[in-house]
C-alpha cells in the first residue's frame, strides 16, 4: 500500500524550518476494543519504534463495558503507555479531546484501535511532517465496502457542510491524522464544549496535506456507530459549523410567504368576478397542514441551535477523568514529566 501511495506524495511547503527530534504521542481513544487493543498496541509500538525511541501511546478508554480496562491496565506496565479512563461513555470526539489534552509529544498522531488505519502509512507521514507539513491526514479514497445509505448520507453531510462556508472541510476526511505540536496546541485553545473534531481540524488551518487510504477490515468486534449516531455526529457537525439550515428555512419561509401573497391576489381577483362560494376547503386544509408543518420543522432547527447555546453556557467539562494510569517516558526538557 505504501507503493501506491507514493505517488500521491506532494512536494514539500517552502520556506520552513528543520524539525526538532521526534517526539511522538500516540492517541488511541478505545471504546470496546477488547478483542483488538492488546495486538493493535504491540504493532503500533513496533510500527513507531522504526521512526522514533521518543514515543507514548494515550489510549483514552470512553466508557468501555467489555474487558478493554482491564486489558490497557495490564498493557501499562508492559508498554510506553499512559491510561486514561474515562467516567462514562462521552462519544469519540470527547475522548480524541481528551487524548489530544494529555499528549506530551511534539508531534501528535490520532489513530483507532480497530487496524483499520493502517500502519504502513506512518513513515509517509512522518517524512511529511518533517518537511514542514503541520497537519497530515488520511483521506478515505474508496467507500465501496459501505452501505449504500452510508455512501448518500455521507456525500450529502459533506456537501452540505461545505455549501456556503468559508472554511471547507475536506470530503472523506476522518480522524486518522498527524499533528505538529502547534497544532495541538490551537485545538487545546478552543474554549467549545461540543467539539465537532472533524470542523476544528479544518478550522485551525496551518499548512496541511492530504494523503489517501483504503479503510482495513476490523480485526475484530463490532463498530460501535450506527446510522442513528451518525445523523446525529452530522448534526451536531451542521449545527456546530454551518447556519446553512437556518438559512434554507428563512428562504423557504420567504418562498411560502411569496405563494401565499400571490394565491391571495387569485382569490381575491376570482371573488370579485365570480362572487363568494363555499368551495375550497380541502385546499384550505391541505395548506393549513403545510404550513403547520413547515413552521414545526422550522421551530425544530432552531431548537437545535439553541440546544448547542444551553450546553455550551452550562460550562461542563467535556469529559471527566476517572483514572489516570502514567507510566509515559516522555518528558519536557527539565526533565520532569510535563503536567
């Protein structure tokens, strides 16, 4: 797969500085990944020890109700890791902000426990990274192994997201990534509580590059998402990103007050040729139902974005940690492990 690759490899950003020495944090974020964790953890350190011996693995469990804990508890005393659990279950985005939040590295690489971002791509990306890209990201290059639901609600999420936004997020783009430390760092400046990673990684900037994959089959166990938590991760990134959907429904609103204005006209005109009748009430029911309609689904979207106002003024944490396990080698230059 690196061969094929190769190819996609773009030139190198002028005009930036050597690289310090590499040191890289890992961050895994686990939600039963029982059945993957203990092999995925092995070859992700072999697979970083051939690029740096500066390294620690963050894996960030989120509420795992399988043996994930035991076995990342385990793991620590064995492996370059540092375990953090958290409280409950608070979704992916949360637990990639809390692995994000610990890592002490001066780079930073976000990849699942799954094996279905594959570890080949590494070096590509670490020779990326050292020529001056801040950001390296996997882009999906083939959906075929989807349901075709999946496939339509994707493209549609996406054009949607990009309709009319100044800052675009790149189709097919996951959370499979390498980040420069200054990278990290801007994200762990965003004061937001409802964290759409995939918009924040767009809207940080830096210099960024693309590189494309083929998703691996799951080694083993279930994806814990489902269409329903997907439409939900989509309008959570709509509401979060894009006023697209107030805006279709100010001209829709526009659009049924402009027919109204004008069927009010023909009324009028036919009444005072033709005189009053009483026909006309399935119309007159059919639009009351309309426009019942059209104003429910109206109030709906603004609930919610003003949903997303109520939790961020209540100032929760994103997360909440319930254990964190330290056993990563990495220190700042003082020689303490950095807080």
């Amino acid at each position: 797969m690196t061969d094929h690759l190769a190819k996609f490899a773009p030139a190198a950003p002028l005009g930036v500085l050597p690289r310090a020495p590499l040191r890289l944090s890992c961050v895994v974020p686990a939600h039963n990944e029982e059945a993957n964790l203990e092999g995925f953890l092995r070859a992700l350190v072999q697979a970083v020890q051939a690029l740096t011996p500066d390294f620690e693995i963050v894996v960030v469990n989120d509420g795992s109700r399988d043996g994930t804990h035991d076995v990342a508890v385990r793991l620590a005393q064995e492996l370059p890791l540092r375990y953090i659990a958290l409280s409950r279950n608070f979704g992916k985005e949360a637990a990639l902000s809390a692995g994000v939040d610990h890592a002490r590295g001066n780079a930073v690489l976000l990849i699942d426990a799954d094996f279905q971002h594959p570890l080949e791509m590494l070096p590509q990306m670490h020779s990326l990274w050292q020529s001056g890209y801040d950001m390296v990201y996997g882009v999906i290059a083939d959906r075929g192994a989807e349901s075709g639901t999946k496939r339509v609600g994707t493209n549609v999420f996406y054009r949607l997201m990009n309709a009319g936004n100044r800052v675009k997020i790149p189709p097919n783009a996951g959370d499979f990534r390498w980040m420069d430390r200054q990278v990290v760092d801007a994200l762990k400046a965003l004061p937001e509580r409802n964290r759409f990673m995939k918009g924040l990684y767009a809207w940080v900037g830096f210099k960024t590059v693309a590189l494309p994959f083929v998703p691996l089959d799951r080694a083993g166990g279930e994806s814990s998402f489902n269409l329903w938590r997907l439409f939900s991760l989509a309008m959570q990134g709509l509401t979060s990103f894009s006023t697209l959907p107030l805006r279709v429904w100010s001209v829709v609103g526009g659009l049924i007050a402009l027919v109204a204005l004008l069927y009010g006209v023909v009324i009028t005109v036919d009444t005072a040729i033709n005189g009053a009748d009483l026909a006309g009430w399935p119309t007159l029911a059919a639009g009351i139902m309309l426009f019942s309609g059209v104003q429910l689904m109206s109030i709906g979207i603004l609930g919610e974005y003003i949903g997303r106002i109520y939790e961020e003024v209540k100032q929760r944490p994103t997360y909440l940690v319930a254990r964190d396990e330290d056993h990563s080698p990495l220190s700042d230059k003082r020689g303490s492990k950095q807080p």
